[in-house]
C-alpha cells in the first residue's frame, strides 16, 4: 500500500473505533459526553469505517496500478510463497547417496556411451588419475552425461526418460556392486548458495557419516579443507563437483546466472584461479597427493589451481558434439522425421550441438509431439555458422514463443535457480483459463525448460536463461518486484549455516539490479554484514555482495561516507580473497572523490587501504607517497593513532628498501605517539614493525627483543579485555621468526632456539588456521620452511616454501613471492641442483626489483645477487646497471 494511503487507513479506522466504543457506551469518559454527541456516535463509527476501508482500497489499487506501470509487458504479478532459507538437516548417511540438487537436463539423454566407459574405467581403476575434468563451453551435455553416468552407471538407478541401455552397454558401462564407492556425492554448483563454503559443510557431515563437527566456531575453513581431504585420502568415495566454473573469477558473483559462456578473459590466465581462496587450496591439493577417492568436475574453464593437464593425477576430457549418428537418434527422440539423409544434415548444419539440436526440434515441433526436418528452413531454424550460431538458435527459439509465454520465461530467467509451478504463476497466473503447468510443460517439450520431477521444478539452461534474460522489456522494474517478493521470506533468528541467508541474498541481488542501491546498502550493513563478514568470515561471498553496489569502479550511493566504506569494504574483501590487484584498482579509482576537507575522514581510510595493497604488489614508489600523504593528512586531523599506523607502515616500506635509519626515525616517531595509549594492543603493533626492520637488517637478537616486548604487551592487552587473534598471530610469527634467525647465527644454541620457535609458530599456525587469517600464511609457511631447513629436513622445508610460493602466486605478493624464489633457490643449491637453484634465483631478484632502484626490496635482491655469485653468474643488480 502507498504509504499515504496506509496512513489515512489508519487514522480513519481508529476514529472508526473510537466512535463504535461512544455508540457502545464502552468507554468511562463516553458519559460525559452531551447528547447530542452520543446521538451521533452510530452514524460517526458507520461513516468512518466506510471511509477507512475505501482508502485502504485506493492505497493497495495505487500499489499495483504503480507495479504495472513499471511494466511494459503484459505481465501480472501474483503473490506466491517465497522460497525456506536452508535448514540444517542432516545430510543422508552413507551407503546412500547425497544427490544435492538433481540434474533436470539429462531426459531423453542419448549416446556418449564411450564417454561414460570411459568414466567406469576411470572409477574402477584403483591407479591413474585422482581428478577427471569433463571441460567445454555449455550446452555441449556435460552435466547430463554426469548425471547419466552417476545415476545408470554407478548407481543403477532408473533414470526417468532415458532408454534403458542394451546389454553390451550394461556391460561396458555398470559398475559392480561390490565396486561401488562406499559413499557419492554429486554437488551442483548452479543452485544460488550452493557455494563451496556450504559444500565442506555438507561434504565433511556426509563423508564422516555425521561424526565430523562443521559449525563455523569449532572449525575454520581451513580446518574443514585439511579434514576433507584427509576423508578423501583414506576413504574410496566418489565427489561429483557440477558446475565448478561458478566459482571460479571467470565466472564468480550474483549476475553470473545471467551470463552464459561469456566472461573476460585475464591476459594472464587470473580468470581460471578459484574465486575462493580456500576452493583453490582444496583444488590445488587434490591433485598433490595420492587419494583412494575420485572427484568428477564439470566445468566450463579447467581450474587453474589443478596444474597441468599431464599431471598424473589429472585428466581432462574436451567434451565436443554428439557422435552423428547419436545426434539424428536425439533429433528423432525429440519427434523430428525425415529420411536418415535429411537428419544427417541437420545435425551437421547445429555442429552435432545437444542443446542446438533440442532448439532447433522445438521450433520445428512448436510444442507438439512430432514435425519434419523439411520445415526447418521454412519455419526459420538458423544453421551454426563458425560457432556462433548456438546463440542464434536460442533466440529463434524464444521469438517463435507467443508474447505472453516468453515474457513468462523471461521474468523466470531472472530467478537465479529453479522454480516452482507457483512461482513461475507470479508472471503469468492465467493463460485462457489453463493451468499455468500447460506453458510449463509446453516450454520443456520446446527444449526452453528443463523439469525435475523429482523436486517438481523447472530451471533453465544457462545459455538458454542468458538469451531469456537479455529479452526482458523493463528488467529494473522486473527485479524490484523479485526483490518485494524475497524480502517476505522469513531468516531463522539463530543462524547456524551460511545458506539460511539466502532469501536476504536474493533480495540483494535483485535491489542491486533495480538500481535501488540505497535499500541494498541498508540491507547488506543491518541484515547480512554481520553474518558474512564477523561470523562465517566468508571474503568471497561479501566481495560478490559489494560489487552489486558499483557501476564500474565507482559506488552508487549517495553519502559520501556511505561510498568511501563501500569503496574500503569492496576493496579489503578483494584484497583477503587474493584479487589484490582489483583492491588496488578499486581505491585508486576513487581516492580522487574524496580529495576535499569535508572528506579528510574517508580519504584517510582509503589512503590506509590503498598504501596496504600497493606495498603487497611491490608497487613501492606509489606505497611511500600514499603513507607519507596518510602521514600528514592525520597530523593536520591530529588523530595520533592514525598517524602511528602511517609512521610504522612507511617505516617497514623504508626497512623493505633497506633505509635502516630512516626506518627506525619514522618507527621512534610511531612509538612516540602511542607509547602510553590506554589499549595495550597498540603498542604491541608498534613493536612488531620494530622487530621486521630488525629481521631485515639481519640482527636477530634485536628481533628478538623486540617481538617479545611486542608479546608481552598483546598479553596485557588480553588480561584486560578480550585477547585477539589476530595479534597471537602476528607475534607467534615474529617470535619464531626470531628465533629461527638465532638458530642461524647462533650454532652452539640452536636447539634451543629451534624449540622455543616450534612452540610459538605451532600456536601461531593453529590460530591463523582457526581463525581463517590467509594473510598471514605467506609469512608462517617461509619461516616454517626455514625451520625445517634449519631442523635437517630439506624435503619438508621445499614443501612449506612451495605452499608459501602458492598463495604468494595466486594473490600476487611480490614482495613474498622474492623470499620464497630466495628459499628455494638456497634449498636447490645445497642439494645440487644449480639449474633450478639460477632459476629461482633470477626469479626471485626480479620480483624483488620492484619499481627498480631505489625502489626495492633490497635485502632480498642482494640475497639473490648473492645466490647468482655462488652460481657463478653475474649479478643481476649489475647486469641492470
């Protein structure tokens, strides 16, 4: 109801009242009322009430006569029950399967019988390859192969609208029964919230047959990886992982849906890396290590984190068109007649395309149980032509729809995942007295809808929802109405699991591309930031949340602190979910906006964040004017903690190039300013820039006198309040870092030194792990390396600077990435190995060039130089100059 309205309503129903309890003599003052008054109360509380209900009724009539207005097709929208947020129901125990979202595409499924005993082969084969990917763009019948094979191959489950296989098929294809995985999984991506967060959650319960605990606050993300893949290792499971492209940069965030095969391509391949760092971790090591589980990908792009192809326990399979003859048993599966000639040729004309050919059946059928390939040119069927013609089909196929049917299917294009029959009634409730399952059904035979009989539900096609989506008429007005409709479902008041949040993301989503960003501003900060980013730690979701508010680089907002937090939050996410350089990006962008006095507050924070990223990126030069510009910016705010963490930041950047002096000036002026602050921690932080520019400088004995002051004051910060994780960590690290450093110069007490830094990198570890602080792991990992090193275990130590070079690659940490090229450098020399010993070592010196003299990280390029002295090659410093 518009709220004018709504107010007069209510006015007038309450006068209603008090005029009803007069007429009644209800009330102890209504006595005292004259006569003439009381005479008039009957009529009174009978005039009001008319007038209430009429303005109740103008209200609402205004509400839907706007809804239509905002709506250029013939659509009317009807109320239908939104979506339950995901409870927590236990997921099946094994031996049964968990099929979370079953594949409605796989009816009438024809062919691809090598493919699949290719896969039997592949699973009953207890050697060769852990990992077998089904790659190729959509519509090439990926996951209907998937599903066939799972369901009839491994499974031997009926699959309803698929022939059942003649007897040598059986034979090739079925797996026994006593050969059967003990437990299967099948995760389907596609679903929205079907994220990989929510798949350990699932995975891990179903897996550890429910003796596994998932909630977030006994587990870290991390922990889940290890534990997942512990299971996998031990355990002979199957996980079939549908549609991981979804979480993967290419692809990644709330408008994927809409995208079909497009995406931009990265010239460096960043498009193929796991949006979710953690996705990449758990992809990375599935191939590192032997397992007694199979894990079957599809996928649109390979994941970058599974390496080579021609790893052993990779293999990847470039799915492309039906087998000829396959393709003309589909064409006449789907009621097309013609001589074997004619369907020959109409196959070839759709490149053998599954989805093309049940397109183009469609358009000759028109909904009807048969046709004749002849009318296909009459009836204006495009040919492929170049690969380009699936999308043509696609269109021809809804422009041959009646106005009403395809603006139906063009508002259920919007709907990110499957749909109700009810659902779908919102856009078209009536269809000349038919149910609107009539159309529904009409759609599926056309090859536009695909239906899950099992969960009554109709989805689309990813190309074919892509097509369908581009067509809407008004989508602004199409998604605030989603948008009203989400906002109705209900959220548990205890939130157990990140997915119950779904109704509240897809309200989100659809403000976002209502353009009504201040709602979702406000939705995302009162509703969901909480849950996202305090309780779940989930970087990636949030990343994706935030971009909804951004047209380009720039947020639609209108307050300018609103914008500046925006621009910060987007940024911070980017940056933990190592996309560090869209962080940077992000903050230069709008660094300029904020460029005025009124907006000194902001301008600091995004100087903060910016300089952070660009020292990550070894973009040095621009890292020591943001600092320096942050540095005075807060000394004419007089904001002394502020300032503190420009000085302490520029004077790392300083120890990085190897300006020891000045480094320390600007670290003293840093202590200065917060020596007798009232929150403990702060000082602490202090003394941990102290003890990096000690460990650069190389004197470990004022490293380590530094980061035990640095503890000592994280400790009392603790007794006093609340401890932090986040400071255990940072300490735990330099301590260990500094006694390793000892351990180095001070042979005759090594040992000790060696044990006192297990102890405090094990804790260190353990809480970073626990508490999901990725940014620390880089650092952990080298001086874990350097322990192993240290400790006589090369083996080991090569393992933790690989895993440190890992996350250093991924998230583009150049300033890590020389320390751990420096490493292995070191590590391969001793083992004799001069080849990969130049190699690492000429990489490590360039990535510690940085923006070239004397904008460098110093001490690891001279460790580098040195490596290329043993090696007998001219330093790279003087072949620079």
């Amino acid at each position: 109801m518009n709220a004018r309205y709504r107010m007069l309503a209510v006015v007038t129903a309450s006068l209603a009242v008090v005029a009803v309890l007069i007429d009644w003599g209800a009330t102890s003052w209504a006595a005292a009322l004259p006569d003439s008054v009381l005479a008039l109360a009957p009529l009174a509380a009978r005039v009001w009430v008319v007038v209430a209900v009429m303005f109740a009724v103008f209200g609402y009539a205004r509400r839907a006569t706007s809804v239509r207005r905002h709506v250029s097709i013939p659509i009317q929208f009807t109320r239908a029950e939104p979506p339950e947020p995901s409870n927590s129901a236990v997921p099946p125990q094994m031996p049964a399967s968990y099929l979370m979202l079953p594949y409605a595409g796989a009816e009438g499924f024809t062919g691809r019988v090598a493919e699949r005993q290719a896969l039997s082969d592949w699973l009953r084969s207890e050697q060769g390859a852990t990992v077998r990917v089904l790659a190729s763009p959509g519509g090439t019948g990926k996951s209907a192969l998937a599903w066939t094979w799972l369901k009839r191959d491994v499974l031997d489950e009926p699959l309803p609208g698929v022939d059942d296989d003649p007897p040598e098929v059986r034979t090739a294809c079925r797996i026994a029964a006593h050969t059967r995985p003990a437990g299967v999984l099948w995760w389907s991506f596609d679903r929205p919230g079907a994220t990989f967060s929510v798949l350990l959650d699932e995975a891990l319960s179903y897996f550890s047959s429910g003796t596994v605990g998932t909630q977030s606050y006994l587990l870290s993300r991390s922990a889940k990886v290890d534990t997942l893949l512990d299971l996998l290792r031990e355990g002979r499971f199957l996980l079939v992982l549908d549609g991981i492209g979804r979480e993967l940069r290419a692809f990644a965030g709330l408008v994927a849906a809409y995208r079909g095969n497009e995406f931009t391509e990265d010239e460096v391949g960043d498009h193929r890396l796991c949006a979710d760092l953690h996705a990449a971790e758990f992809m990375r090591r599935l191939v590192a290590q032997p397992m007694l589980s199979r894990v079957l990908i599809t996928t649109r792009l390979v994941p970058a984190e599974l390496g080579d192809p021609q790893e052993q326990r990779l293999a990847v399979t470039e799915l492309g068109g039906l087998d000829p003859a396959d393709a003309v048993a589909l064409l006449r599966r789907r009621g097309i007649e013609g001589t074997p000639a004619e369907l020959m040729a109409a196959c070839a004309d759709r490149d053998y395309h599954p989805l093309a050919i049940r397109l183009a059946a469609g358009i000759v059928t028109r909904g009807s149980d048969h046709g004749n390939v002849r009318d296909a040119r009459r009836r204006g069927v495009p040919r492929s032509s170049g690969g380009d013609g699936h999308p043509r089909i696609t269109e021809a196929a809804l422009a041959v729809l009646d106005a009403r049917t395809e603006a139906m299917l063009n508002h259920v294009a919007m709907i990110r995942g499957p749909v109700t029959a009810e659902q779908a009634a919102m856009f078209d409730p009536h269809r000349d007295g038919a149910p609107i399952s009539v159309t529904l059904h009409d759609l599926v035979a056309r090859g536009l809808l695909m239906y899950d009989g099992l969960c009554d539900r109709y989805d689309l096609h990813p190309l074919v929802r892509r097509a369908a989506y581009l067509r809407l008429n008004d989508p602004e007005a199409a998604h605030g109405h989603l948008a009203r409709y989400f906002a109705t479902a209900k959220i548990p008041v205890q939130v157990t699991r990140i997915d119950q949040l779904q109704p509240a993301v897809e309200q989100y989503h659809h403000l976002t591309r209502a353009r009504r960003f201040q709602e979702a501003y406000t939705l995302l900060t009162g509703r969901l930031l909480t849950h996202i980013r305090d309780r779940f730690a989930d970087q990636h979701l949030l990343m994706q949340l935030l971009r909804g508010l951004f047209d380009g680089t720039r947020p639609q907002l209108k307050d300018e602190s609103d914008r500046a937090w925006a621009v910060d939050a987007l940024a911070k996410a980017c940056s933990y979910s190592g996309e560090t350089r869209r962080a940077a990006a992000i903050c230069k962008a709008n660094v300029i906006q904020f460029d005025s006095p009124s907006t000194h507050e902001e301008l600091a924070m995004l100087l903060e964040t910016l300089a952070g990223v660009q020292t990550r990126l070894g973009r040095l030069t621009n890292a020591e004017k943001n600092l320096r510009r942050l540095a005075t910016l807060a000394g004419s705010m007089v904001n002394e903690d502020l300032e503190a963490v420009a000085r302490n930041r520029l004077g790392l950047l300083l120890a990085h190039r190897g300006m020891y002096d000045e480094a320390l000036g600007e670290l003293d002026a840093a202590f200065e300013l917060v020596k007798d602050h009232s929150d403990r921690q702060i000082p602490s932080v202090s003394f941990s820039y102290f003890t990096q520019r000690a460990l650069l400088m190389g004197d470990p004995q004022s490293a380590l006198d530094a980061a035990n002051k640095s503890r000592a004051f994280v400790e009392e910060a603790a007794r006093r309040a609340e401890p932090n994780e986040h400071d255990y960590v940072r300490s735990g690290w330099l301590l260990g870092a500094a006694h390793v450093a000892m351990a180095q110069q001070a042979a005759d007490q090594r040992q000790h030194h060696l044990d006192k830094a297990e102890c405090y990198l094990s804790d260190a570890m353990s809480r970073c792990r626990r508490n999901d602080l990725v940014g620390f792991e880089p650092d952990l990992l080298v001086t874990w390396a350097r322990w192993n090193r240290l400790a006589g275990k090369p083996e080991v130590a090569a393992k933790f600077a690989r895993d440190a070079l890992a996350i250093a690659d991924r998230c583009d940490y150049r300033l890590k990435k020389a320390e751990a090229h420096n490493f292995l450098a070191r590590l391969a020399f001793e083992s004799g190995d001069t080849q990969t010993a130049l190699a690492s070592a000429q990489i490590a010196w360039n990535c510690a060039d940085c923006d070239g003299d004397p904008y460098c990280y110093k001490p690891a390029r001279d460790e580098a130089d040195e490596m290329l002295v043993e090696l007998g090659v001219k330093p790279a410093t003087a072949q620079a100059a």
